[in-house]
C-alpha cells in the first residue's frame, strides 16, 4: 500500500478549510464520505492531506487560504525522500531583490523553467549564505518553489523565513531553539556604550541579536551558529534587515571550531545554549582563551563568556543572556572570582521569569569589558535587580495604580512575556546602567533596584553574584509605623475592588438557549471586508515596506499585544513604527492580537484611552460599520477560543490570520444584546485580575512584615482600622 504523501491532523484541517475545529468534527461524524484516518491513533488521528483537500474542493468548503499556510502545505506535500525544507531558504533572499509584479511573473513560469531559474539564483548567492549549494531542484519541488515566491510577495521574506525554519527544525529533529524576543534584544544592544561598528554573536541562531546591533548603527555583522539552518536563516534575515551592513555568518560549534579566530569585536552579543555538558571540556583543557581560569565541565557558559571577552578589542563591552545560576554555582567560584578582580565584569541584570525562554526562569544579563592595559582601575560592580518589576496597570506601579481594563498576563505561572512592561523595565536599566558608567566611584544606589557593589565586598567564599543578594530592600529597613499604614491602605483597596467585583458578578445577562445548542451561519472577517461591514487594517509588518517613511514622533502612544494582553493603556516604543504604516486606533475599533496562547484576553474595543494612538506590531484592528456591525459584538466571537484557535497557523508560534476569524450573521438588535453580554464579561475578567493582584500584593505586604519584625499580631484590645 502506498504512503500517503503528507498527513493532517483535525486542528490542521480546520485551518486549510477556514472553520473551527468542532466545525471538522460534526464533519466527520456526519459525512460518511469523510477520508477515513491513515494514521495516528483514535484519540488524535491523522488524515491524509490529499484526500482531504479533494474532499473539501468537491463540497466548497475550502476556503481562501494564507501564502504562509499554501507555503507549508506545499511543504508537506513534497515527495518522499526529498530533500530538506532548509535547502530553500537562499530562495527567500533571491526572491526578495524582486518588485510584487516580479514575484508574480515568477509564480506563473512553467515548471520547467521555475525550477531552472531557482537553481540559477541559488548558485549566485553562494558567497553570501553559509553552506549553501545548488539545490538541485526537480519538477516535483515546482509547487513548493511557486508557493515559495507567492509568500515572499504576499508576507514578506521574515514571515517566509520563519514558515522554512520552522520545518526545517522539525524535519531534522533539531530541538532546544528559541528566538531572543526583540525587546530583549534591544535592550542588549543598548546596553553597549557608545557607537559599534563590529559586532559578533558566537550563536547567533536567527540572527535577532546582530538585527538590533544593526539597529543602532552596526555595519559589520558577524555570526555563527552550529545549526546549518540557523545560519543560513541568520544570514538571509540580517541581509534583508540590514542591506546596508557587511554580514557574515558562519556554521560550526563556536567553542570547538571557531571560524573568527583573528576577529577582534567592538562588542559581542550573546545568548548562549545554557546546560551543556558536552562543550568540549577536555579537549579545550588549554585553550588560550581561557584568561580567567579553566571552565568546569558544568558551566559551559562560563566557556561561553570567556569566548566573547577573547573577541573584544581592548575596553570593547561583551552583554550576554545568561541562566541565574551561572552566578552562583559553587563550581564557577574560581572564574567568577577573576571577573570580578580584573574588573572584567561591569553588571549583572536580573529580568523577570517570562522575559525569554525558558519562560519559567527569571534570566540575567551580564554586562563585561575587556580590560585595557592601562585603562582606569574598576573598583565596583553594578548590579540591577527587575525580577519584581510590575507590569503596567499592575498593583505596586505608581503610574497604573489606579487603572483599570480587561485583564493582564502578569504574574501568569511560569511567567509571561506579555505581562512585562518592557519599556519602564528597559528605562530602568538602562537609566541606572548609563550613571554607573559615567561616574562609577560615584553612583549613588537606588534602593530595591540598583546597587554599586565594591570588589572587595563580592570576594569571598561563594562570589556569589545574583543581583537579588545585594539589591532587594528588606521590610526591616522600614519603619513599623509606616509599615502599618502600607498595610493598611493595601487592604482598604482590596476590599474595595473585591465590592466591585461581586458587583460584576451580580449581573446575569444570559439563559439557556433551549433544548439545543443555537446555530448559526457565519461569515469570515474577509467576506464582511469586501461587502464594507468591517475594514481590516494593521501597521506594516515588514521593512521593506517603510524604506523611506518617516519616523513616528516619539511623544506618540503606541498600543501594543501586551497592553491588550495586559488590560493596560497604550505602552509601546513609538522608535519601532513609521509615520505612514501605523494606523490610529478610534474608539469602537476591535483590536485582536496576532499571536494567540498564553493568558489575559486577546480582543479589546478600543475606549476614549486609546482613541488617537498609534497601532503598534502583532495587532490586527478591525473597523465596524456601527450601522451594521455592533463593537463589542464582533468582539466577543472574534475573541472566542475555538475561533482563535481554527484562524490560527504555526507550530512554536500560533499566528492569528485575521481574515480567517468567523461572525455570525445576526440582526444589529440582537448583536447589540450579545454585546452588552460580552461587555459584562469584560468587566468581570477586569474587576477579578485586580482583585486577584490585590490580594497577592497585600499578602505579600503582610507576611513580610510579620517575618521581618515591622507587624506583631494585635493584641486582644486592639481594634482594627475601619474597613468600611
């Protein structure tokens, strides 16, 4: 019997067709005809991709699909044995240089002769891509190629990138890769004074670090990753971000093999693999690159640091993403103590848990500095601790104390990226990294957040190195009476937001829909786009598309994912858009983040806050005709799970196609009563994240106190402050 050519799961197929996934179960329960699975098991089938797309074709139900879904269905398509997805991703880059009618005068070449022409651009960009060769294309890769050129045209080169790397990864079984989120990067790249004009990363991966150097005026970028397919999407990436800049990108284990032995940095940026044993400890025993002592075989990354500090030019700065324990494994002691003598280590940045992957860690940055032979004497180090940052809106943010929206990420299990407030904390950092540098001898300590520790006081048995140890404010340091009153006032407000929250769960705007489930037809947001109900509009995702625009003024407010996310007001870094691809949101618009997972809401109606601010990234805005669409409505269904989930593609990361989204088809009366039901779930979602935060904070409050000596139990006579 013949292997099927690509299989599907039932989520998968609600994707290709356009419906929810319970959509593709009645399916398969009431059409007797419905291909019959061709592997899997019964709790998660799987269906041959053929015989579902003919079944769907022949009944109508296949719906217009995204470039970036036709890219990876022609993927899987491929026959078997081919070889691997990676093999095209110089295409992107050749298709790229292209104009849209190019691509699609491409797209619509013979088989033949696109095969031809694809095997000819790949031999022209074999100086420019690590390892790449002709791909030796056939007929049979023809649709892969044309879906190929239809997603450069229609996404971009990024998104195109993604969707082959993404396959790559999983064809090859390559595990353990994760993208450094580009608020981080920023920050990292930031964290380097002065200008750069060469910069490195040993393990580049995506190339998301040396992007952000290029950002601040890097015009040498240098990269290596031993993960072919990482480099080569490194290579590709940074040569469509940064046309401008030299890229270099190499494949090969940087430790090991090290393709840059003579390269001296301005600065290095880094995110190293965290944990890895096999680094080659004995056979790099006695590797001149080891200045500060032999790394113990648990800490490669102390290998890591050392590699970096190696490729820096006298007084050039190395910042890399480092896992907590890093500073404070007894087994480091040794070369921890001579980063700290030499004056090698200039901070060390505790983040917050959610800040990258692994999400459930609260990772650190260290900052260092290669000496220079008669550079100034460094007698402290900084150290800078955000892992207690709040978020926006958040209980303890003195400029969101008083907010109130839809719900948050913050404080989710295991942290989320979301819920961070990325510009107060890059602020933070950076505000308290620039006065360190400019008078260090003279920096003075911002309690509970930065501290100048001397040399001499981090030199001792454990050196230990976590910001927490010297930076946190103990309950101790307060004053009882001050304390009380702190206490106080943070049970005060819970219990007036618990009040408020009984209040929105008093309300009952909803009964049973009878003896069955009500149905209804429905209509895609691109079929509502087309007969004007709605209109579809979102901030131009990709570069090539800003060339020449002006830059949005930086007294703009930019509403982000997170702030949706967050229930907070608009939060975003105006420096990241341009004038002329940042839509301005209206009150009414339905704002729907375009990345789905994760907690706190994914749809908000926009209100009189947000009127007149700028549509930030990873945010779809849908426009209703109030005339025939009601806001909170739309809303409501466009924020259902089922529907996120069935509009949704990808693997690691789910993109939400807008188009995709379904909207029952109901009179403007009967919308308006579905809307102002979905608006009282919106403000019992808002009113229970307060509380809920209210009563973390106020138990923290309460317990630190108690432990620290500032509160006693009361005494019997004691009478309580009045919580009315």
């Amino acid at each position: 019997m013949p292997q099927p050519s690509a299989q599907v799961t039932a989520a998968e197929i609600s994707r290709i067709a356009g419906v929810t996934r319970a959509t593709v179960s009645n399916w398969r329960r009431r059409h007797d005809d419905f291909p019959a699975p061709s592997g899997g098991n019964e709790s998660s089938p799987l269906y041959d991709l053929l015989d579902v797309r003919a079944w769907l074709d022949a009944r109508g139900h296949t719906a217009a699909v995204s470039s970036l879904e036709e890219l990876r269905t022609a993927l899987r398509l491929r026959p078997q044995g081919s070889r691997m997805a990676g093999r095209f991703l110089p295409l992107v880059l050749a298709a790229a240089r292209h104009t849209q009618d190019e691509l699609t005068a491409l797209a619509g070449l013979p088989d033949a002769d696109l095969v031809a022409h694809a095997d000819d651009a790949a031999a022209h960009l074999a100086d420019t891509i690590p390892a790449t060769e002709s791909i030796n294309a056939s007929g049979g890769d023809a649709a892969t190629l044309r879906a190929l050129v239809l997603c450069v045209r229609d996404e971009g080169g990024e998104a195109t990138l993604s969707v082959l790397a993404e396959r790559e990864l999983e064809e090859s079984a390559a595990s353990g890769t994760y993208q450094t989120p580009a608020p981080l990067t920023d920050l990292v790249a930031r964290l380097v004074p002065g200008p750069i004009t060469r910069v490195l990363d040993p393990a580049c991966g995506s190339g998301t670090l040396l992007a952000a150097a290029a950002r601040r005026g890097a015009t040498e970028l240098y990269g290596q990753d031993s993960v072919p397919v990482q480099a080569q999407r490194s290579a590709v990436s940074l040569t469509l971000a940064a046309p401008d800049a030299a890229v270099t990108v190499r494949t090969g284990d940087s430790l090991r093999s090290d393709t840059f032995p003579q390269l001296a940095a301005d600065a290095v940026l880094c995110n190293p693999p965290y944990g890895d044993r096999d680094w080659g400890h004995d056979e790099l025993a006695y590797d001149p690159r080891w200045a500060y002592g032999v790394p113990p075989r648990a800490e490669s990354e102390l290998a890591w640091v050392q590699h970096a500090l190696a490729h820096l030019v006298p007084g050039g700065y190395a910042v890399l993403i480092l896992p907590p324990a890093t500073a404070s494994r007894a087994s480091g002691r040794r070369v921890r103590m001579e980063f700290v003598r030499s004056g090698a280590l200039r901070a060390v940045i505790a983040l917050p848990a959610g800040a990258a992957a692994p999400l459930h860690v609260g990772l650190q940055i260290w900052v260092l500095q290669r000496p220079e032979p008669s550079g100034p004497e460094r007698k402290s180090v900084l150290f800078v601790d955000t892992s207690e940052a709040p978020g926006p809106g958040r209980p303890g943010d003195a400029a969101g104390a008083g907010s109130r929206g839809a719900g948050t990420r913050s404080g989710t299990r295991g942290g989320s990226r979301a819920s961070l407030d990325w510009p107060a904390l890059t602020d933070r950092v950076l505000t308290a990294w620039a006065a360190f540098t400019d008078a260090p001898d003279e920096y003075t300590d911002e309690p509970g957040i930065a501290r100048a520790v001397p040399v001499v006081d981090l030199i001792g048995d454990l050196v230990d190195l976590s910001p927490a140890r010297y930076v946190r404010v103990s309950r101790t340091d307060i004053e009882p009476a001050e304390l009380e009153r702190e206490a106080d006032d943070s049970r005060r407000r819970l219990i007036a937001s618990a009040k408020s929250l009984g209040k929105a769960a008093g309300h009952a705007d909803w009964q049973a829909a009878g003896a069955a489930v009500r149905e209804w037809r429905t209509a895609t947001a691109s079929d509502l786009a087309r007969g004007g109900a709605l209109t579809l509009l979102r901030t131009a995702p990709d570069a090539r598309e800003r060339q020449g625009a002006s830059a949005v003024p930086t007294a703009a407010a930019v509403l982000t994912g997170a702030d949706i996310a967050r229930g907070t007001g608009p939060t975003g870094d105006p420096s990241e858009l341009r004038a002329d691809s940042a839509p301005v949101i209206a009150a009414g618009d339905v704002l729907v983040r375009s990345v789905a997972g994760g907690s706190g809401p994914m749809v908000r109606v926009a209100g009189k806050p947000d009127e007149g601010a700028l549509l930030g990234p990873q945010i779809h805005l849908f426009r209703p005709d109030p005339a025939r669409l009601d806001p909170w409505f739309l809303a409501g269904f466009l924020g259902a799970e089922e529907n996120i989930a069935g509009a949704s593609t990808g693997s690691t990361v789910l993109h939400v196609s807008p188009g995709r989204l379904r909207v029952p088809l109901l009179p403007l009366e009967e919308q308006r009563r579905y809307g102002e039901a979905f608006r009282r779930v919106h403000e019992l979602r808002a009113e229970a994240r307060r509380a809920t935060e209210l009563a973390e904070q106020t138990a923290r409050l309460l317990t630190a106190g108690l432990t620290g000596g500032g509160l006693v139990p009361s005494s019997a006579d004691h009478t309580p402050v009045d919580s009315a």
